[in-house]
C-alpha cells in the first residue's frame, strides 16, 4: 500500500539548533508532494511558531501544532480543527499542579498566560515571538479554554509530573512530555495522531496510507498509530520503541533518506 499522507515532526526529526531544514530535505519533499502524497506538519510548537519554522517548505495542507490540539491552514490562518481544554479541565489541571514551584503556562493563539512573569518566562516570549501576559492568578483565564497548559522544571521532576498526572487523570486529559523540561496538559482528544485522523477524515486518507517521522516523546502516540511510524535516530528511546523502523538523525537527513528510498519503491502517492 502507497504512503498518501507524509507527517513531519520539526525539532530535532527535520531540523536541529544547529542544523536548518537541508536543501535536500526540502527538495525530497517537494518530490513526495510531486508523486500526489500530502505533506503536512505534526508539532508541539504553537502554529505561528510552526509555520515560521517550515515555511521553506511552501506548505499547501493543514498542518498540527500545539502537539495536535490545532489544525490549520499555513496560508490563510484557517483554523480547521481545535480542541483547546473545556473551562472545567483546566481547572482541575491547575488544581492538581498547585504547589508546582516551576513555571506554568496557558497557551490561547499567539499569546501566553503566566502567573507571574519570572526570569525564564519573561525570556520565553521574546524566543518564541509571543505576547506574555502577568495574570496573578491562572484559574482568572480558565473561562477562555487554552489550548494547552505548560509545566516547566528539571528533568527528572517534569518526569515524575508527567507519571503523576497520568495517574490521577487517565484519559481524561491528554498528557505528554515535549522538551525534557516541558509537561503538557490538554483537552483528551488533543495528540498528534489525532489531529493526523481528523486531518485524513478530511483527505479520505486513512491511518494505513500514513507515514509519520518524529524523535520525542510527544511523537509516540503518533509513532504507534499511522501505517507507519519511523522514529530518527538521536531522539528518545520511547520513541525508537514505538516505531515500526529508524532513520538517520537529522544531521543525516534521516527522513530525505527513508523517503527516498519510498519513492523509489513507488510506496508514495
């Protein structure tokens, strides 16, 4: 069965801090694309933070950020599809995250919700281009359903929250790691591969026809669901577990490679 859809994870699956998305990256793409298969994008970042990132790429199709709790358009801003926390999860994510002594973030669109601006978050905005509001207080904001929460701390404590929440939440919350430091907190039906099922609903593409490349934690849902799940090799073991095989890193140009040799076989399109 050919590959229809094609989903890309960003950081550190098609581009790295030191390694910008590669000429030959960009030029397999377009080929994939040019062979009749959609080439989206699946990510944590927010959705303009998406697009800037990709937008080399001259991406047609809706892509999913804020770790698939949104699909949209890339050119016109279209919002196809969201899922942002109900006022009510929300309240009970805060609830259980009082006493976190780290930072927690409210992500509405473009803008970010703190209770106090501190030191690592004051910096935040201006590294990711977004506007930080000082609230005081996070439950004020509940009413306006983010679409996602952010708990940031060190490594093995966001862990150990990580285990905490999914324990005391189930799948009444969708619970995920991105960045080592980073818990998120959305609404259940919030995942990557959930976006990527609304987005192949509205394509007539199924989960089989599927092909997904990520390295983190936040893919292995992802990695599990589609047809199949490459996992690019540098990235965390739970991921390499969760994929049906592994690429080279993105210093290798890992998915240009796998997707390559797809095309080659005639598996796209």
């Amino acid at each position: 069965m050919a590959f229809k859809l094609v989903a890309l994870d960003i950081d550190g699956t098609i581009r790295g801090p030191e390694h910008p998305i590669s000429e030959r990256t960009r030029r397999t793409l377009l080929a994939v694309r040019e062979a009749g298969a959609v080439v989206t994008i699946a990510t944590g970042r927010s959705f303009r933070s998406a697009v800037q990132a990709t937008k080399e790429l001259d991406l047609d199709s809706p892509i999913a950020s804020f770790q698939g709790a949104h699909l949209a358009d890339p050119r016109t801003g279209e919002v196809l599809w969201h899922v942002p926390l109900t006022s009510d999860q929300t309240l009970r994510a805060l609830d259980r995250l009082q006493g976190w002594d780290g930072n927690v973030m409210a992500f509405i669109g473009d803008d970010v919700y703190v209770s106090e601006l501190t030191e690592w978050s004051a910096p935040y905005g201006d590294r990711q281009e977004v506007r930080m509001h000082e609230v005081g207080n996070l439950e004020s904001i509940a009413d306006m359903r983010p679409t996602r929460l952010v708990a940031v701390g060190e490594h093995s404590r966001i862990e150990d929250l990580e285990s905490d929440l999914i324990s005391h939440f189930g799948d009444t919350l969708h619970v995920t790691r991105s960045l080592p430091y980073f818990c998120e907190i959305l609404h259940p039906d919030g995942g990557k591969h959930r976006a990527l099922a609304a987005l192949g609903d509205r394509l007539g593409i199924t989960r089989e026809q599927t092909l997904v490349f990520g390295n983190g934690y936040n893919d292995v849902h992802m990695l599990e669901w589609a047809g199949m799940g490459v996992a690019v090799s540098g990235g965390v073991p739970e991921a390499a577990n969760a994929a049906d095989r592994m690429s080279p890193s993105v210093e290798e140009e890992g998915p240009a490679h796998v997707l390559d040799e797809l095309l080659a076989e005639g598996l796209i399109g």
